[in-house]
C-alpha cells in the first residue's frame, strides 16, 4: 500500500524530471553540447534523476547509466531543415535563379537569395510528428526494459540498436520515398525542382538519393535537397520505432517495453507538434495564418524556449510513466557487481563507457565553450585550436584517472566501477553534473548570463536552476535524515 510520502516522492520525482529535462535539453542546444553530445548530458542527467528514485533493485547495475545516456544521443537525425514545415513553407538557404522563381510564388525571400516556398503546413505536421516520434525512441526502449520485469542483458540491447538502425536503412532505401510523397508531395515537388536548377537529370528524388545515400552533404549542395533528405530520414526513423517496439512484443514477449516505449514517443511528438506550430506563428501562415499575438506571446515563443519545452515534457513523461508503473524500490536490491563476470571484459566495458559519457562529453562543452569566452573577452582571436586540445587534454586525464580506478575495484575487488551502490553514485554525480553545467551554460562561451535583459531564455533557466535547487536539497535532507532515523 502507498503512503502518502511515497505519493509525495514520486509528484517530487515528476516535477525533478520536467525541470531538469527542460534545463539539460535547452543545454543540449547551445555551443559545446550541441547535436548528440548534448543529448549524452541530457541522458545522463534524466538516467541519474531515475537511478535516484528507482535504483534500489536487482539489475540496476552502474553500467546502465551511462549505456542509457548514450542510447538518447544514437537516434537523433537533426530537425532544423524541415521544422518551418509547420508554418506551411518549405526552406532552402541556397539561391535560386530567377527563371527558377517563376511560378514559385515564394512565401518570403530572404536577403541572401533563400527562399521560403509555400506548402502544404497540414503535410508539414505530420513531417514535424514523425521527426518528433524518434526523439527518444532507444532511450524510451532502454528505461522502459529496466523495468519490465524480463531480463535484458548487453547483447539484447545491442541488437535493439541493430534492429533500430538496420531497419531504418531498409526504409530508407525503399519504402519511406513513397510514403513521402504521399504525405508530403510539395516537399518532393521542391527537391526536384533544385536538383532541375543544378542541372542533374535524375529521374527522381528518390534516384538522386541512392545515387548519393547517406551523403547528407551533397544534399546541402541542392536547393531544398535537404528537406528531402532529412524527411526520408524521419519517416524511415519512425518506422524503425515500430520495429524496435514489435522486437520487445515478439523476441523478448515484453509488453511493458513495447507498449510503454511507443506511449513515451507518441507523446513527446504530439507536445512538441505543438510546441512547434505554436513557435512558427511568426511566418504569419499555417495553422496561424492572419492570427495576432500578444507581445508577451511573441516575447516567450522562441527557439531557446522551444527546446526547454521539448525537454521538459521528455522529462515529465518518463518519470511520470514511472511514478504511475513501477513500484518502490527494495532497499536491499542494490545490484554493486560489475555488468560482466569476465574482469577484463568488465573493465574494458567500464572504460569505453564512463571516459566516453562522463569524461569526454563534458570535457567538449568545458574546451568548447572555455575557448569561445576567450574569444569573447577577446584574448583569442579564435577558438580553435585551444577548444580541441582541451577537450583532448581534459579527456586523457580523467582516462587515466578511471583506469586506476576500475583497476583498482573492478579487477582486484571484483565490484563494480565505483565501489559504490549506483543509487549512492546517482545521489553524488546528479548534483555534481547538473553543477557543472550551471556554470559551462551560463558562465562560459558568450558568457550567456549577460544575455538575461535581452534573451528570455536565460532567466527560464535561472527559474529552472533556482528551483531544482528549492526542491532538490530539502529532497536529499529529508532522505539523509529518514535514512539515519532507520
């Protein structure tokens, strides 16, 4: 039976898990966590607010944290090329030739010759649901096995990314161009059209794509090319998500994973669906044609607001679909063995892992962003090489810092990487590396915090940073206290 502090824990957990999502992902769109190592940050925190919670029982290894903040940054394909779709306009930044222009009836022309072509902005929703759908989609797999009751091992969840990933070549070598121009026939219509102004003879876009497959950086060679490519990669993605869901339903009889993965990612495509035609309202087409907005409105609907949206609803469902599913923690379920009974295999595991997401990706945005405030404070003239080298420098000696360290408890102890119970682990990475990020987003680069007048963003950050603080340090008293009292 709950009690009404096992209640109040878990709406704690919930409101934890939408703020942090929200800070880290905004995070994750600045300079230095940028693309998929930002989403390893992200991962990262929302796996150590989930072990904090929840890791007290068997196969809660340490390993599983860091493997699921590496699970969030393998399926993301990018989506700024085709998230205007939502305001009824497809976008090239390339020129086009006047000849070209005829008959295009473009909706703006920018400065540069770019050029925002009218679409269909209900095709362009759907494009933007099937972008939104693979935001999580291995790391909605991933947390959901934790606690499905079935026994996952490493070998399981190497061939969910196999499954993920193949399947999606498959698609995008066959049927997603079909359901493209299905759903989204103005966006083909416009890839044919640019790869007519460069003077290619393909007899279609989707010949033009496996002449080059995969090649993202020919697409960006052609007008609207890229909308195309990136649309193939989301419609193809999206698909992959439902063969991740029937491998969970059909080769490991796990309804739980199956089910609750596909029950994550749908919402996270219908809130930021949402989000996104709400942002796009500035075109003054699509689903707000001849719609005005209030100052306050326009002051807050940004990209930078966007993307805290984004992660704060990631971030709420999870640790809503768990506070709803999964039962209390055993206290005396803490899982401290190694992943692997072989040591060196262990060790060479730990290794990859742990330098990988806690070392090296912090160590970009610190080199990254360190490098840029130089430039900024006009010390360098460029951030390069010195953001390399200490992202290179940072990252050899927390290497060798772990190698002593897994030496010493996992080949000769025989426990796992930190001698400690990965709920202990969580308690003290989550407020050092959220800490850390506090300081790399507001204190580095173009010293964002300056930026609080002008930038709405940065105070929804400090917001979200003063109240995870409020709500996480009487969090951490009350537990060290209930644990002393027991």
């Amino acid at each position: 039976m709950k009690t009404k502090s096992d209640v109040g824990t878990k709406i704690i957990s919930i409101i934890l898990g939408a703020i942090m999502g929200g800070f880290m992902w905004r995070c994750r769109g600045d300079g230095g966590f940028g693309s998929s190592w930002g989403l390893y940050s992200v991962g990262l925190v929302l796996m150590l607010l989930i072990y904090h919670f929840y890791g007290n029982r068997k196969g809660m290894k340490y390993e599983m944290i860091p493997l699921g903040a590496l699970m969030l940054g393998l399926s993301v394909t990018g989506y700024a090329t085709v998230i205007v779709q939502l305001a009824g306009v497809v976008w090239s930044d390339l020129p086009y030739s006047g000849e070209m222009l005829n008959g295009l009836d473009p909706v703006l022309l920018g400065p540069n010759g770019d050029v925002y072509a009218p679409a269909d902005h209900v095709s362009g929703a759907v494009i933007i649901f099937l972008m939104a759908f693979t935001l999580i989609p291995l790391f909605a797999f991933f947390v959901t096995s934790l606690f499905s009751g079935k026994e996952y091992k490493i070998k399981h969840y190497i061939i969910a990314i196999a499954v993920y990933m193949i399947s999606s070549l498959i698609f995008k070598a066959t049927v997603s161009h079909f359901i493209l121009q299905l759903i989204n026939p103005d966006q083909v219509a416009y890839a044919a059209l640019g790869l007519k102004e460069c003077g290619y003879d393909y007899a279609s876009p989707m010949a033009a794509y496996m002449s080059h497959f995969l090649d993202r950086g020919w697409t960006q060679e052609i007008p609207f090319f890229e909308n195309y490519f990136m649309s193939i990669e989301h419609v193809s993605d999206s698909l992959a998500v439902i063969a991740l869901s029937l491998y969970a339903l059909i080769f490991r009889k796990d309804k739980y994973t199956c089910f609750g993965s596909l029950i994550l990612n749908i919402l996270t495509a219908i809130t930021t669906t949402v989000f996104t035609a709400l942002v796009s309202y500035s075109f003054g087409s699509g689903f707000f044609k001849g719609v005005e907005f209030s100052a306050t409105f326009k002051r807050f609907a940004t990209w930078g607001t966007w993307e805290f949206i984004v992660g704060f609803f990631v971030g709420l469902f999870i640790m809503a679909f768990l506070a709803l599913t999964v039962r209390n923690s055993n206290a005396d379920a803490e899982d401290i063995l190694p992943v692997f009974e072989n040591k060196k295999l262990s060790f060479g595991f730990n290794f990859l892992l742990t330098v990988f997401i806690l070392g090296v990706t912090p160590a970009r945005a610190i080199g990254i962003r360190f490098a840029r405030l130089l430039v900024t404070a006009n010390v360098l003239g460029d951030d390069e090489p010195l953001g390399t080298i200490l992202t290179v420098v940072l990252s050899v000696i927390f290497g060798v810092f772990m190698i002593k360290i897994l030496r010493k408890n996992i080949l000769e102890k025989g426990t796992n990487a930190f001698d400690m119970s990965p709920v202990k682990f969580a308690k003290i990475a989550l407020p050092s590396y959220l800490g850390m990020c506090f300081t790399v987003y507001f204190f580095m680069d173009s010293f964002g915090i300056r930026f609080i007048r002008t930038d709405i963003t940065v105070p929804i950050m400090l917001v979200a940073s003063a109240l995870i603080a409020v709500i996480y340090i009487p969090l951490r008293m009350k537990m060290a206290a209930k644990r002393e009292n027991s």
